[in-house]
C-alpha cells in the first residue's frame, strides 16, 4: 500500500515524502509544479526523490478532476493501492477560493 503526498515537490511535502520513504514507506506524490515561487526548486526537490526507491510522482493538478480520472493516474493507483493521504495546500492564489476548488475536485452529488 503507498501513501498519497499532494504538493511533493514543494518544501512541506518533499519533507513529508523524504521522512516517510526513510522509513519505508511507499509514497506516491503528485504536484501541479505551478509557478508560485522558482520551479526550479521544486523540479530539484523531486530530482533528488526520485533517486529514492519507494517514491512515484505524477505532474498534475489535484485540483483537476480530469487529470486524476487520468489514465497515468489510474495506473499508479491501481499499482500502488492507497492507504492514506497526506493533502496540505500551501499556496496562497486570491483568484481561487477553497469553495470553488472544492466544487472542482469534488465529484457531482
């Protein structure tokens, strides 16, 4: 089972995924790598997770449903069964209230 990390490439959760593969976890991480702060930061924290066994990444946003119905989602979930999530935003955008990314990320009742 793996554990899913959403933000992995920036500093929260590049530690979180850096601390639970140390002690053998399998995480899978996705992040949107937007440009809230220098990319290259982030492409560097995920250059050197990805040299850690244990550890997937997927570049997409969380917030777009249609992306994680995705095939390439579909497929490192289906190879890594999810027992837990790890989901802590970090990112403040004005232009996006939390309703309105919950109504995007949330199914249609």
């Amino acid at each position: 089972m793996a554990i899913l990390v959403t933000g992995a490439a920036g500093f929260i959760g590049s530690h979180v995924v850096a601390a639970l593969v140390a002690r053998g976890e399998a995480v899978l991480g996705i992040d949107n790598l937007n440009d809230y702060y220098d990319p290259r930061l982030k492409e560097e924290r995920l250059e050197k997770l990805r040299a850690r066994p244990g550890f997937e990444f997927l570049h997409l946003d969380f917030a777009d449903k249609n992306a994680l119905d995705g095939r390439s989602a579909a497929e490192a979930t289906r190879s890594n069964i999810l027992s837990t999530s790890v989901h802590k935003p970090a990112c403040a955008i004005p232009s996006i209230t939390p309703m309105r990314i919950f109504n995007r990320t949330t199914p249609d009742t």
